[in-house]
C-alpha cells in the first residue's frame, strides 16, 4: 500500500490542474486508486462552485492526477490524498457513489442514499469510510453558505448506506463520494471520522481547529502509521477548507480542520481517515 497527497494554491485561479505522482515503491500491477478531497479554495466569485478530483494513466509506477472546475468555477488552490491498494490485497474493498445515478443534475435533492454491496462479503460488518471527491452546487441566495455531508450508515457484513446529502438553501447538482471498507478486527489498521465540533462548539467556532486522537489498546502500530485523510462534510460560507494530520505517532495523531478570511463562517465540517502500516 502506498498514501500520499497532491495540492497546489496558484498566483491566479485555475480550473483545471494535472500532475504525475510516482510511486516511491513501484507496485506489480496498476493498483487501485481511492481519492478524496483534502483541500478547496474556491474564488469568491464563482456563484456555481463545482470541482472534481481523477486519476487517469494508471501504471505500476505512476499515475495522473487530476483536479477540474468548470463553468464559472475558479479553483484558487486544492488538494487531494490518495491510497493506493495492490490489487492482490482483496481485504480492502472501495468504490464510488455519484448522485447522477440516482437522479439529474436538473432534479437536485436534499437527500440521496444508495445501498452499496460488496463485491465479497465481509464475515463481520467492516470498517467503513466515505469521504468527498466531487460537488457541484449552487445557492439561491448567491453564494452565503454551502453544505454537503456524506456518511455510511446501516453497515453489516454485505454492505452498507451511503448518503449525500445538502440541506437549507444550498441546491447540489451532483456530487461523488468515494468508500473505503476494511475487515473490523485489523491490528495494524485504524480508521475515525471527526467532526469540527468535536474540537469546539458550534456557538464558540474559530476558523482554526484540530483535535488529538489516541488510536486505543487495540490497535498495535510498530511505528506511526502513513495517514490517508479527506473532506466528508463541510458549512461553509466561503468555499475554504483545508483539513490534515499531524504529531502522528504510534499510540495517536492531532487532525485539523481549517479555514481562513475575514469573510468566512464556519459552521461545521468532518473528515474521514483511514491509518495504515
């Protein structure tokens, strides 16, 4: 397995950025590649804010990797992390959800759920992580809050439910969240989603947050773990999010999540991480 990231932040807005990430260990085969969303800024300006993260050119050594906006959307900087799973290592099983296959862009919801079935069975209801890696979306109210959250909910060891959702003024178009699924009783694994108000309460928010996390006795990492951390939800008035970890260790780690400018509310925002050896 092999974990990384990719982010940039421009001297002027983009809406399309590539670039090739290689392996520090090639790999046999081509792996899979689960990607989500670790960092948005998006212009102001842009009153449909849509971004959406890829990897194409999928080899042993290398891969592309792909962050796009379009119509009005300028991308002011962004981010994405990355995992990338041997195919032969069938205990971790991923895949992606987008609301368009449940409904058009032009018939937006405020709740969209799917049943997700594994590929293979799990003997117990795994581990499960879902995390961002497109949206697009507009607000009536030109621009004054945005609001997505995902989550797996009613998980046992056939599958799960996957949710994308958006609620109050916010109209989303569509949006893609991708899944991670590992067995429960992993030594070496640990896995969370946390929530911003986790670290302080909605009615004393800063735009600055991070919380410590201890992994427990049941997990049993020789030395600190490499940490794929995304997006899962963000309220935002301002398209600024920035989330990562730090102080990693085996017994623990400290997650951020932040956002900046005097124009921004932050009401509430989570992540999904996944530790690996």
């Amino acid at each position: 397995m092999s974990i990384g990231t990719f982010n940039f932040r421009g001297d002027e807005p983009r809406n399309k950025t590539t670039s090739e990430i290689i392996f520090a260990k090639p790999f046999v085969a081509p792996p899979r590649l689960p990607l989500g969303l670790n960092f948005i800024d998006v212009d102001p300006k842009s009153t449909n804010p849509r971004v959406t993260t890829y990897a194409t050119n999928i080899d042993k050594n290398r891969f592309l990797v792909h962050i796009d906006g379009w119509g009005d959307t300028n991308i002011l900087g962004c981010g994405v992390s990355w995992l990338g799973l041997s195919p032969g290592h069938l205990e971790f099983q991923y895949g992606e959800f987008c609301t368009l296959e449940d409904h058009r862009a032009n018939e937006p919801q405020r709740e969209t759920s799917r049943r997700i079935v594994f590929e293979r069975p799990f003997a117990t209801p795994p581990k499960v992580i879902v995390f961002l890696k497109k949206f697009d979306m507009t607000d009536p109210k030109n621009g004054t809050t945005w609001r997505i959250h995902t989550d797996a909910t009613n998980i046992d060891h056939a599958g799960f439910t996957i949710h994308v959702d958006t609620w109050c003024d916010t109209v989303l178009h569509c949006a893609t969240a991708g899944w991670i699924a590992y067995p429960e009783d992993r030594e070496y694994v640990f896995s969370g989603r946390s929530e911003v108000n986790e670290a302080q309460p909605r009615t004393n928010r800063s735009l600055q947050n991070n919380k410590e996390v201890k992994f427990g006795s049941t997990v049993g990492f020789l030395k600190a773990p490499s940490v794929f951390v995304a997006i899962s939800s963000f309220d935002l008035s301002c398209l600024r999010l920035k989330v990562y970890v730090d102080s990693v260790t085996t017994t623990g780690l400290t997650w951020h999540m932040d956002s900046w400018g005097e124009d921004t509310w932050f009401h509430g925002g989570a992540i999904s991480y996944i530790c690996l050896m």
